[in-house]
C-alpha cells in the first residue's frame, strides 16, 4: 500500500496532508526516515509519525441524524451536549466529516478514514450537501436567484448550487461550499431568518429512515459510492447537464423548460413579369500579354 494512503487509513491526516508529513521528514519506516511519496508500505513493516507508532485501523464510516442543541465537538468547556454523546464507547476515536451548527440537525458522517473526508469536504471533489431550510417569511423567485449566483458573507463569498421551493416559506438549497454558518448567512444577508435548517443528503445518501438521534454504520459498498461519485463529478460539470430539482421560479407551471415556438416563414411576394432576357452574342477573345503565341513585330 502507498504511504500516504496507509497514513490516511491510520487516520494521522488526508491523504493529501500525509504526503505534506512525509515531506517534512516526520516519518520513519522499520527505523529509516523516508521522503520518498511513492514508499510502499507492508503489513509487516514498523511506521512511525513524530515518534510514535502508528497501525492502520479497520475503516469505520457511521451516519448520524443530528438533533437540535447538540454540537459537533469531542469535548465543551461549557459542558453542552456533544454529537459523541449519542454513540457507543467504541466509536468515540471517529472524527466528524465537516460540521453543523448547534441548531441545526440531520445528516452527519463520521469516519477514521481521512481520505473520505478529504473527498467530502473539498469543494473541487463535487460532493453535494443538501438542506432543507424554513425561513420566518415567504420566499420569492428573485431570493433564490441571488442564492445561486452567490454574495459576499463575513466568511467569504458563498453561493448554492441550486435552489427551489418546495412551500413560500420552504426551500431546498444543495451546497459544495462548506463556509461556517453559510446557509443563515446568506439568508440573513437577504433579509430573511433561518428557524429551522436540515441537512437531508450528503453525496448518494439520504436521511430518510434514519431517526433522529440514531446512528448506523455504512457498509464498505456504501463508502465506496463516495469515491466514485466524486470521481466523476468533475467530468460531469465540463459538459450541460438538466437538473434533478426544477428551476428557481416561483409558479409551478414555469418549472417545466420553455419550448421555442417555430416561427411561420412570411410568404414571398411574387416578382413582376418583364420582358425576357436576351442571350449576349459573345465577344472576341482577346490575346493575353503572356500568350505563349506573339504578335508579329
């Protein structure tokens, strides 16, 4: 196994980070201090990271449905409620795969697996984070519109993806961006204020059928889906694709595309009859001055 990608199942970083350590010098195998990215690692060989020893893990991948009030942190100094709060002792070692914000609520991963959460957070890797949001006031087609193309919020420029209605005051958002608190910014930016925000989709996988509160564990098959569907979503984007969701508008009947109306050809205007053309007696030819034959002096 590459190094970096036998760090990453260790959990020590991304496979990325992995290969910035082992350029550092901060890795040995079997003693030796390596550098050298494209290392092979064996089951039998002795890794260690700044002094310590480091063993590959069995890849753990767990959903948890979120509720409201807890925070995505291993420990609080204020003594609230922790996401590790809802799981067994054995999954206490996990780390969780981007975060939601103490009042918001659903679908969270957590993994030992750095390089899936390398996949999942990077915005170039494609991976889509869908939210159901329900604001204090209704909703108008202009609003989403501004969602989509984007705003400067206080942790940068934020914008969705896409964007519909699903009630006047209820909307869907999908998002690759992963800026703190973006979703409330961006709609407090338009006037408007978040009461309830649910994550229900991250990649492939869905919420539903999970309650809230409760975990399960993904099956290696299920984890592999991440990899390949962020492997093609940069493909996908250098060509047009339709949307799943319709289009931000406002009436239900403008969701469907517009079809071009074949415009009727005028008809054309019948010519004047006038009097016939004669054919023209044709002409002498004249000599060319680079005629191969010449004129008598």
């Amino acid at each position: 196994m590459r190094l970096n990608r036998y760090l990453s199942q260790c959990g020590v970083a991304s496979r990325r980070g992995a290969e910035q350590i082992v350029l550092e010098g901060r890795v040995s195998i079997n003693g030796h201090v390596i550098k050298n990215l494209a290392t092979q690692v064996s089951p039998e060989d002795k890794v260690v990271v700044d002094g310590r020893p480091v063993q590959a893990e069995m890849p753990i991948v767990i959903a948890i449905n979120k509720p409201r009030g807890y925070i995505c942190s291993h420990g609080d100094t204020h003594e609230r409620m922790t996401i590790y709060d809802l799981l067994p002792l054995k999954y206490q070692n996990l780390h969780h795969v981007g975060r939601l914000d103490k009042e918001s609520e659903g679908l969270i991963l957590m993994t030992n697996r750095g390089d899936l959460s390398h996949r999942l957070m990077h915005p170039s890797m494609g991976a889509e984070k869908e939210y159901e949001v329900v604001v204090d006031q209704p909703l108008n087609p202009e609003v989403l519109s501004k969602l989509i193309k984007g705003m400067l919020t206080e942790e940068g420029h934020a914008r969705a993806e896409r964007a519909w209605l699903e009630k006047p005051n209820k909307a869907h958002v999908v998002l690759k961006q992963g800026l703190k608190r973006q979703i409330r910014l961006m709609f407090y930016h338009l006037g408007y204020e978040v009461e309830r925000l649910t994550r229900i989709r991250i990649g492939w996988l869905q919420l539903r059928g999970l309650q809230l509160g409760g975990w399960k564990e993904l099956k290696p098959a299920d984890v592999e889906r991440f990899f390949k569907e962020t492997a093609a979503a940069p493909r996908e984007r250098a060509r047009p694709t339709t949307a799943r969701k319709p289009a931000v508008q406002d009436d239900s009947d403008t969701f469907a595309p517009s079809k071009k109306v074949a415009k009727k050809a005028a008809p054309r205007r019948p010519r004047p009859a006038g009097p016939k053309r004669t054919e023209k007696p044709e002409r002498p030819k004249r000599r060319s001055a680079f005629s191969k034959t010449r004129r008598p002096r």
